[in-house]
C-alpha cells in the first residue's frame, strides 16, 4: 500500500481537474464567506462547484448537474451537490481504469510486480500490453511494434533450413524461429529483457593478452552479444567489422533461449552464467558446430581472410606471419567458452582537449588495435582494449602531459627526426629534473627563490609565453602544417598534413610476453576532434589514430570514480 499512497499525487483525471478549477474559482469570488459556511459546504460537495451569474463566475450546466449528481443552490446561488452522485477518489484504486494504466506505465518495470500484489484490480490492469510496451521502449530501446517487428542482428539463413527430400534432391524452407505473434510485451520484458539485463553494455573479453570489445544490445526480438573487430590493417578509418558471438531470443515456451554463434554452421546451443557482478561467462555446448570440413588448415584460411583480409602468401613480412599463426593458435582454443568483465566509456568534461572515446590504431606488425582514450586533468590516457603479445590488452599505451605543450618547428626541420628528438627529450629532461626534486622533497616555491630573481624573471616569462592547456582561450589553435621525419616508419602513409596542437608523452614498450616493459618519450600530435597520432621516438614509428564512431548504448561510466577504478581493475587483469 505504500506504492499507493506514494502515487496518489502523480495525476489527476479530467473529472477531478475540473471540480479543482470550480474550486479555486469559488475561493476567489467568496473570500468573504465565513468559516462555517464554507466547512459545510466543503463537506459536503468535497471542492466542486461554480459560482452564479452575480459572482463573475460560470454555473454548472445540465450536464455538470448530470455527471455529478444533482444539487441545490445555496444562499449565495453556488450549486451545492448531494450525495447522489459518485465520491471523490479517496484513494489510488478510485481512479479510473485509463488513468492507472498511465500511471503505471511510469514505473519501472522491477517495481510492476508488487503493484500488482496491492489487488485483485491492479493485477488486471497489469496485463495491458501499453505499460510493458512503454517499459520495453524506455528501458531496453525496443523501437518497433512486436507484430510488425524484422528479426534484427539474424541472417535469412539462420532464420530459414531448407528440409530436403534425398529421393527427389528438394525440399522446402522450414521456419527456425517462433511464431511472435502469440507473445506479448508483458512476456519479452518478463522472460527476456528483464532477466538479462545485467549483461547489456560493453565488455572485454580475457582472451589473454589479445583481449577485445563485446557489445551486447538489445537487437529487435534478441539480445546479441556482437564482438567489435578493427577493419583490415592498415585501414584505420574504415568502419569497425561486427561478428555475432552469442544471442539470447524467446521460444513459444515463453522460456529464454542461449545459441553460440560462432563458428560457420549457424546458431547452436550455447550458455551464459553469471560469475558475479560486472562478471559474466558464455559457453558453448556443441563445439563440434566450430569445426569445418577441411580441418584446421580450412579454419585457418577461413580466419586469416576474416581477421586480415588476405592470404598468408600475400603477407611477405615472416615475422608478422608468426604474430599472425600464435594469434590464431592462442585464441581458438577457447571456443567461445569466455569470461566477460564489464568496461565503461569515459565521461566526457568541459575542460577535455577533445571528446574522449575509442579509437582504432595503427600498431606496426601487430596490425590495428583498440584503444580507450581518456582525460584526467593535465594528462591523457589511452588504455588497450585489445592488446598483443608484448603489451597486452588492459595497459596504458600513451600517457600525454597536456601541460608540456611542443612547438614544432618549420616543415623542412619537421623532415629532420634530429631535430624532432631534440625537442621532445628537452621536455623529457625537464620532466625527470622536476621529478628528482620532488621526491627529495623540494617544492616549486624554494626552487624558484633558490635562483634568484633573474631566473623567477625567466620563468614568468615562460609561464605567460605558454599558458598550457588550462588556457581560458574559447577558440581552438589554429592548424600548423605537419609532416613525418623521412626516417620515421608508417603503417598508413594516408595521415592529415595539418595537426592542431603536439604534446610530449610517452608509449609503452615490451618484449615479448611483455617482458621488460619500459616507457618511452614520444609526440602526441592531434589533428582533429576524431585523429590523432604518435610518433615513438625510440621505435622511428608512427601511429595514427581514428575514432570508432558506433553508437555504443548501456556503456557510459555512472562517475568519473567508477571510470578509474575501472581502468586500475583493467591493469591488473593482465599484470
């Protein structure tokens, strides 16, 4: 009863909103009536009526007098109604039939079952299909009618098996899937949406050190657990490629079924479990569907065009062949039997150099890889969403400094990587001197009283010529020209001649197995608000970068808190 008397104020029906006009234009009009006439008439018309000719106010009409009940005219010629007609709601359950079904159309879903334990008649109007449709729209983003709706997310092989005749070699197309036109929303929020709700959103798989992006949607009739693939190395602004591993869709048991979709024989039986919070695990429980005629040479072949998109024979660099061969030798193990850990996307500032996000980058033999751009006061960091074998998935591969701003120079010392280095191991230096000061406890204030006048001089100079990225300048820099050092290696020779503003950062470094990780200086080029780029000094490389512009629901962090806890768990799974 308590949901009752907490949504008594949430509307009103056009009969009570009515008689509360009449009322407050009685209120105006016989403000000089006196107390005991007015409780009398309050009790016994319970705030409707209307004021006569002489008041200024319209009296009720016949069909006032029959909606209501009939009545009398009092002393001041206001119509007094009797007890004839029906009562005041005096509570949740008075209302009428229309108007609960829109007051319980606002609640949540979870709290629908206890509504309808408060009676027998809230229990009926809880099987109006408009309330769970409007849940499944605002909660879940179903966006179509369920009769009307296309089987999204499912190829018309999955949805059709032709049944053949080995007599006459013919057959006919049988439907796979159910008949949805006997379910109502009631049953897809009940047995589908709401059960599974705690797996919608993004995920990083633990594929080891390869790691990788699941989205899990609610996709027309299915919920479907697409994995997010970068496009062919080295197209870094191509679209990313989507490959259903799992989905979840109702049969007409009214009972949630789990099909495996990997491997190339259509969906089959498959599991999910929940480990614990922001944990979640799938299975697959025919294995054999993964398995293809030729064997693992066929497998093989058949993955390399899908991962790489091309032949063995056309990559001529062997030690990317290796990479290539452990790749698929590590990651078909699994099966599709995963582990899941939820990952956030940042939240975006006002103060952000640009809008944070994910992007696809350029990583040498390793091809291209995800990475998870975000910004934490004077620095940014991008974090691998998938990895390789010498800095694995969950490390922080750039960490810029947004307060060490690099001018750079002319285009034809641009070509110079003397030059370059020059500029950004001068920051470096800087960077480590501040270091060494502050862990011997040396603050900024004694250093600079320490050199004396001339050098605070200097530095005032240089704090006014570089007001660093907490400028309160509104308009962006402007483009400068930009071009690669002659001896500096790119995957995509396809980059923007013009970049916007360079930071020094730093990029991890590891051998194999991630052995000696080490972090080294480099410089954090952004072009514009969906590339950047940076060049690893030490390697002669560059890497650029591009957003991944899906849309991405049920996936942005609660809290920039919950962000960066998330990012320290992310570290520790592959440390």
């Amino acid at each position: 009863m308590a949901v009752c008397a907490r949504l008594c104020g949430v509307g009103q029906s056009r009969r009570c909103r009515r008689r509360q006009r009449q009322n407050q234009q009685d209120q105006g009009s016989d403000s000089d009536m006196d107390e005991e006439e007015e409780e009398r008439i309050v009790g016994q018309r319970q705030g409707d009526g209307g004021g006569g000719p002489e008041s200024g106010v319209a009296t009720a009409g016949p069909s006032d007098a029959g909606e209501y009940g009939s009545g009398r005219v009092n002393r001041r010629g206001c119509l007094e109604h009797t007890s004839t007609g029906p009562p005041h709601p005096q509570s949740l359950a008075d209302l009428p039939p229309e108007l609960l079904v829109e007051i319980f159309s606002l609640l949540p879903g979870t709290a629908l079952p206890n509504v309808a334990l408060v009676c027998k008649k809230f229990k009926q109007i809880l099987s109006t299909e408009t309330i769970w449709r409007r849940r499944c729209i605002e909660e879940f983003g179903m966006k179509d009618d369920l009769r009307k709706m296309e089987v999204g997310g499912v190829s018309s092989q999955d949805l059709y098996v032709k049944r053949v005749n080995p007599r006459v070699k013919s057959g006919r197309f049988m439907k796979l899937l159910p008949d949805y036109e006997h379910m109502d929303y009631r049953d897809v929020y009940t047995h589908l949406l709401h059960p599974y709700r705690h797996i919608l959103g993004l995920w990083q798989p633990d594929i080891g050190p390869y790691g990788g992006l699941l989205n899990v949607v609610v996709d027309g009739l299915f919920i479907i657990g697409w994995m997010y693939l970068p496009p062919h190395d080295p197209r870094v602004e191509d679209p990313m490629r989507r490959r259903p591993l799992f989905r979840i869709h109702m049969w007409e048991s009214k009972k949630a079924t789990v099909e495996c979709m990997y491997g190339h024989k259509g969906p089959h039986k498959g599991d999910i479990q929940t480990v614990k919070k922001d944990e979640f695990s799938t299975k697959c429980n025919q294995t054999d569907h993964h398995r293809m005629p030729g064997g693992r040479q066929e497998e093989f072949r058949t993955w390399l065009e899908e991962e790489w998109g091309r032949t063995l024979e056309e990559i001529f660099h062997e030690h990317m062949q290796e990479l290539i061969l452990m790749k698929f030798i590590y990651t078909s193990q699994y099966d599709n039997c995963l582990t899941y850990r939820r990952i956030y996307l940042p939240p975006p500032m006002p103060s952000d150099l640009l809008q944070p996000g994910l992007f696809k980058g350029t990583y040498g033999s390793h091809g291209l890889e995800i990475v998870m751009l975000s910004f934490h006061e004077t620095s940014a960091r991008a974090t691998k969403l998938t990895g390789d074998p010498n800095v694995p998935a969950g490390q922080l591969t750039l960490d810029v400094d947004l307060s060490r701003p690099v001018v750079l120079p002319d285009l034809e010392q641009q070509r110079n990587i003397e030059e370059l280095s020059r500029l950004v191991l001068g920051v470096q230096e800087e960077v480590q001197r501040e270091a060494e000061q502050q862990a011997k406890g040396t603050s900024a204030t004694v250093r600079g009283a320490a050199k004396g006048a001339c050098g605070s001089a200097s530095a005032a100079e240089g704090a006014e010529a570089d007001p660093g990225p907490s400028s309160t300048t509104t308009s962006p820099p402007e483009a400068q020209p930009f071009i690669l050092p002659l001896e500096v290696t790119a995957r995509n020779e396809v980059y923007p001649r013009t970049c916007r503003e360079c930071f020094y950062g730093t990029g991890l470094i590891a051998g194999h197995g991630f052995t000696s990780p080490e972090r080294t200086p480099g410089l954090f080029v952004l072009f514009d608000q969906d590339r950047f780029g940076f060049i690893w000094l030490e390697l002669k490389s560059f890497s650029l970068y591009s957003r991944l512009t899906d849309h991405l629901a049920h996936a942005h962090a609660p809290n920039m808190e919950r962000f960066e806890a998330m990012l320290r768990n992310m570290q520790s799974w592959t440390s």
